[in-house]
C-alpha cells in the first residue's frame, strides 16, 4: 500500500449506507454540524431524514434511480469515480468528467452471516448478498491516501470526537481503517463461500475465519509464542463461542482443554440417554474423569472425579446441567482452572467469585456442532469431517455373550475412549445411578503400555476387583498381549474395532479365559 504523505484530508462529501444502523446518529449530526454534504440511500436516507439530518438521494448522484428491489442503488460510474480518482494526479479529468470527489464511506454490509446463523434458505441467503456495498468499501479503501473509510459503528465516536468544526483525518487512520475495512469484506466473502460449499458439497469446506474474527492471547502454548483465536462468525456454539462470567482471560492451553471437555461432554450426554446429568474433567487434553449420574450434577461430577482425584487437580470441568451451589461448596477446597457449564446458579456464583482466578463459562448444548475439523501442517491445513459416530450395534465374537443390560454402557465406553488420545484404553464400569470411566491409558506408543496404564489407574483408585468394568479400546488388538494383562487382572469384557490379522488369536486369548469380547468394526483414533 502506496501513499503519497502523511497530510490530513478534509471531509467535505460523505457517503452513508449502512445495514447495522448503530451509533449513525452521532456520527450524522458532527458530520453535518462540520458542513459536510451526506449522499445516503434507502433505509439509510430515512433514517437520517428523521433524525434531522439533512441528505442528498442518491439518485441525484448517479442520474439514476434505485431500481429491482433495491438490488441497484449505488454501483454506478459516478460513485466508483468519485472514490477512486487519484486526487492530484487525476483532478482534471474528473473535473472533464464532471467527477466530485467523495471524501469518506461509511458502510457496513447486509447481515448474511446473522441470516445464515438462523438457518434462512438459499433463497434468504442470496439477498443477503452484498454487491454495492463492497465495492464502496473497496474502492474507499484502495484510495486511503485520500478517502476514509469506515465500516464498524464501534469507529464513529473517536472519529467523530476528534472534529472542532471540520471533519478531517490523518493518513495513519485512513490507513488502519482501509485495513480494517479489507478484514471486513473478507470475511464478509469467506462467509459466503462457506455456507454455499457447504450447501453445495458436504465434502469440501472453507472455513469462515479472517483476521477480522481475531481476538488475541496472553500468550501461546508457552508464554514465548503468541497466539490468537479465531472465531467462525458462522458458528452457533461451540467452545469458542461460551460466554466468561469470571476469572482471567483464557489461555492457548485453556482454550484447548476446555474445548477438549466441552466436546467430550457433549459426546457422553448424547450416548448416555437413560442418564440425566454429565460430567467431565480434563487435563492436557486427555479427559481423567467422566460420568453420568441420575441422582444429580454433583453426583456426576463426584463419579467423575474418583476416577482420577491426582490429575483432577488443577482441571477444567464441564457439566451438561446447571451448575448448583452444591457443586460450588464441594469445588471449594479444590484447585481448578475453569469450569463450564450451560448455567449457573445465583449462590453457586457467590462461592465461585471468591476465587478471582477461577474461569467461569456458560455454554450451551451443541445444537450445530462444525461438521469439519481444521489443523495446520507444514506449508498447508488439513481438514476432516468431525468424528460424530457411536456405534450402535456390536458384533459379540466370542463364545462368552454380554449381557443385553451392558449397552448403555459400551456406548459410554467407546464415547469416552474416543477422547482419550490414541492408542486409548478405557475401563469404564456401571455403579448405582451412574457409569463413570475407572481407568485410562493414552498417548502411548503403543497399546500394550495404555492396557498396563489403564489398569494401574483404576487399582490405584480403589477398583481391585475390575471384573465388573468393560474395557474398550479405541483401535484393533494387533496381539493376544493386551489380553493376557486384562485376563491377569479378572477383566471378563473387552470391546475393540476388530481387523487386525491377529484377530484370530485375540479372539482364542479371550475364549482361553473366558472374557466376552465384541467388535464395533469402526475405529476412532485421535491425535
């Protein structure tokens, strides 16, 4: 970007037409107060006109009238012209021309992400596909050496405070504006192009993410790298959407770990019908507590934490119910980093505010949970669908059956073994009112480590006898090993994805001990 000094420019002629109408009064009244002429259009013209200010139509600009539903109201030879001319360089062919200048824009375009968000047909969408909008704005922002351009109400009163009888601005803001113009039509365009591929292809996804949505970090995964996140003005929910009540900003690391939980918990609570309340911990990704209760939320999160009471300290939590004054006192004498929950009682957030530090975030139930998942590599982005899937029927392969009152429970099972970083290793066991995850093993190099892993763990809380849990494991057994080590420890039901070569001899490991096994024939790894 080109400019030619750093001078301040005077704003004599103002075109405004703006679908969010906030804040325009203020700016209206000091641009007329300054003698400056405002062109204006549509719903704009009137909204200004009944405020007292007086505008000039459009019309009389272009020689032309608004036309086809107000499809066609500003793009013209006139307006661009106005914008773009190079002042000094092209003066005297715009005055050939019969060009007058036009010194500041004022736009922001038709809301087509709020009609996306609320789910409006393709019919509703193309309407609210802005065409002359964008090529104001990018016209005023491509000549910022000498037109200003401002699209968010939140640059009006600064602006507009800065004037003592004419309106004027230096080169410096004409330029943070152009900037900020150019982050608003991009995302404005990544919106459209997002919604439109995805309406026309499931398969193929662009995501609706620009500089505008930033919103930057203390710091990144270690206090040395910066960090930001970006927010999908598309998305409904999600982790990125909650809303804080209390606590310090989030991290790079919290914000991973709540999304961790988050997604966990949705997950559980949907497999877990028969079980009304659902709690999470997580800890550096993995989560180290899971249940569900029918007594209550406290109860679930009670659960929750036994499975894991040493990594549970210092954890983020979600809950999928309202988080009550119970669970406030009972987290009182305990260290953690946040926690989430679709709501929170009056008294349960007098006990929290008593801890400054503690993160506070209200986010609801996945409604539209984003279909795909992005990650960077090296020179480019990987994109996946979202894992979503819980299988619902399970192939029983050896001569032990499971009991027809363990479904409940193998789908918590798989739920929270999807969670866990692979190779993952869950025992998940049911108790009265509830099932909860006893032990587990991730992040291994290999699966024998995670089985031995998950074993100790629920040994060392208390589970001696582990004849009553199922294991799950999240991919294949490739040997009779993991066996051997589930039989040692009078583990009676194993379910795992099956295809391995080995299956053979994984299967006759189990009959040898007379462990009931099924196959889901679906793996869910996660990295």
């Amino acid at each position: 970007m080109a400019h030619s000094n750093s001078n301040t420019r005077e704003i004599r002629r103002a075109l405004i037409s703006v679908s969010d109408k906030t804040g325009l009064d203020i700016l209206g009244h000091a641009l007329h107060k300054c003698g400056v002429e405002i062109i204006s259009t549509g719903g704009t013209r009137s909204y200004l006109e009944e405020r007292q200010i007086p505008v000039t139509p459009i019309e009389e600009v272009t020689g032309n009238p608004e036309a086809f539903g107000g499809r066609m109201k500003t793009i013209s030879f006139e307006i661009a012209s106005a914008l773009l001319f190079r002042r000094g360089a092209d003066d005297g062919e715009a005055e050939q021309l019969g060009i007058k200048p036009i010194d500041l824009v004022v736009c922001n375009l038709y809301p087509f992400e709020r009609t996306a968000r609320a789910g409006g047909d393709e019919a509703a969408l193309v309407e609210q596909i802005d065409i002359g909008g964008v090529t104001m704005i990018r016209a005023a922002a491509k000549n910022y050496d000498d037109v200003t351009i401002l699209t968010d109400p939140a640059q009006y009163a600064a602006l507009a405070e800065q004037w003592n009888g004419k309106a004027v601005t230096d080169f410096d803001s004409r330029k943070e504006f152009a900037l900020a113009a150019f982050r608003h039509t991009a995302r404005y365009d990544a919106a459209i192009a997002n919604r439109f591929e995805v309406l026309a292809n499931d398969v193929l996804y662009t995501p609706a993410v620009t500089s505008e949505t930033a919103e930057a970090l203390r710091y990144g995964e270690n206090p040395h790298q910066k960090a930001w996140l970006y927010k999908d003005p598309l998305a409904t929910d999600g982790l990125a959407q909650a809303e804080p009540l209390q606590g310090k900003a989030l991290s790079y690391n919290n914000l991973l770990d709540a999304d961790a939980a988050w997604r966990a918990a949705q997950d559980i609570a949907a497999v877990s019908t028969e079980y009304s309340h659902t709690a999470v911990i997580v800890k550096h990704l993995n989560p180290c507590g899971i249940a569900v209760s029918n007594i209550s939320a406290k109860d679930a999160l009670e659960k929750a934490w036994a499975g894991d009471p040493v990594s549970s300290f210092g954890g983020i939590i979600c809950l999928t119910t309202l988080c009550t004054e119970e669970i406030a006192a009972w987290l009182d004498d305990k260290f953690v980093e946040i926690v989430i929950a679709p709501g929170f009682t009056e008294e349960a957030l007098g006990i929290f505010s008593r801890k400054k530090n503690l993160r506070i975030l209200t986010s609801p139930a996945a409604e539209q949970s984003a279909p795909f998942m992005l990650r960077s590599v090296s020179g480019g982005w990987l994109v996946q669908q979202e894992d979503f899937s819980i299988e619902e029927d399970f192939k029983t392969v050896t001569k032990t059956d499971f009991s027809t009152q363990q479904k409940e429970t193998l789908r918590f099972g798989i739920a929270a073994a999807k969670h866990l970083r692979s190779n993952a290793i869950a025992l998940v066991q049911q108790n009265d009112n509830g099932i909860s995850l006893i032990g587990a093993g991730m992040g291994n190099p290999n699966r024998l480590i995670s089985t031995q892993q998950a074993v100790e763990k629920a040994r060392e809380n208390g589970y001696d006898d582990l004849s009553h849990c199922v294991l799950i494991s999240d991919a294949f057994f490739p040997f009779a090993d993991n066996i051997e080590i589930a039989g040692k420890y009078g583990i009676r039901r194993i379910l795992q994805p099956g295809g391995s070569i080995k299956d053979d001899d994984v299967i006759a490991a189990c009959d040898a001990r007379d462990i009931a096994m099924a196959f889901t024939g679906r793996r869910h790894f996660r990295h």
